[in-house]
C-alpha cells in the first residue's frame, strides 16, 4: 500500500510524503503507482518550473520513499500572495484527486492530511 501524507500549515498545503509501492500490479503494469507517481511529478514540475520556486524532493525508487515541500506555499517565505496560492493550491488539488483515487483503491493508497510547521526536507 501507498501510504501519502499531507503536509499543512494553517490554511496553506506546503508539501507531502509517500511511502510504500502501492501493490495493485506488477511492476510496469500498476496503475495506481503510475497515476501517483505522474501527479507527484507534474507537482514538482509546475512549483519549479511553472511558477518558477523552489521545490525541494527526495525520490528514492528503491524503498518507494518520495518527499516534496515548497517554502513558498507560506507567507513567512513568499510574499507574492498569489504564488503562495497557487503553490498551495496545486498541493492541495494534488491531496483532492488521491481522496477520488481512495475510493476505488483502498486496498492499494492511504491518504492523509498533517497539522505540521515547515522543516525543509527532511525525512519523518
């Protein structure tokens, strides 16, 4: 199972950490895995680039461990309001379309959301 972990900070999403292969196929065949990990990509793709921010990430394939935070979801790193929303926003949407996927794959992603301060990238 894929176990994912929300990462907020009063009303601003700032990243968020997976853990786990998800076990719904074989490796190369299992849509769910392939589905988590394109969104968490596009994530880390649209802060850095879109948006052009910082993300920091950890990816490590082998144990199935991926960590993504972005200082500039919250005020007291980004003063542009609107990049902090849309950074937020996009975590948050990302949080949105897992909770659609555990509905259908339950047996396979857990999902979750954190009260937690930002602490960079390290590992929890």
């Amino acid at each position: 199972m894929t176990k994912v972990v929300f990462f907020k900070s009063g009303d601003n999403y700032w990243g968020f950490e997976e853990q786990g292969h998800s076990g719904f196929a074989a490796s190369g065949n299992d849509i769910v895995c392939s589905a988590i990990s394109a969104m968490t990509m596009l994530v880390i793709n649209a802060i850095e680039v879109a948006y052009a921010s910082d993300v920091d990430y950890d990816i490590d394939e082998e144990t199935a461990y991926v960590r993504v935070s972005s200082c500039n979801a919250l005020p007291e790193y980004e003063q542009d309001e609107r990049k902090r929303y849309a950074i937020s926003g996009l975590i948050m949407a990302y949080y949105y379309q897992l909770v659609d996927l555990v509905e259908e794959y339950y047996d396979y992603l857990d999902v979750e959301v954190i009260e937690k301060k930002y602490d960079g990238n390290k590992k929890t």
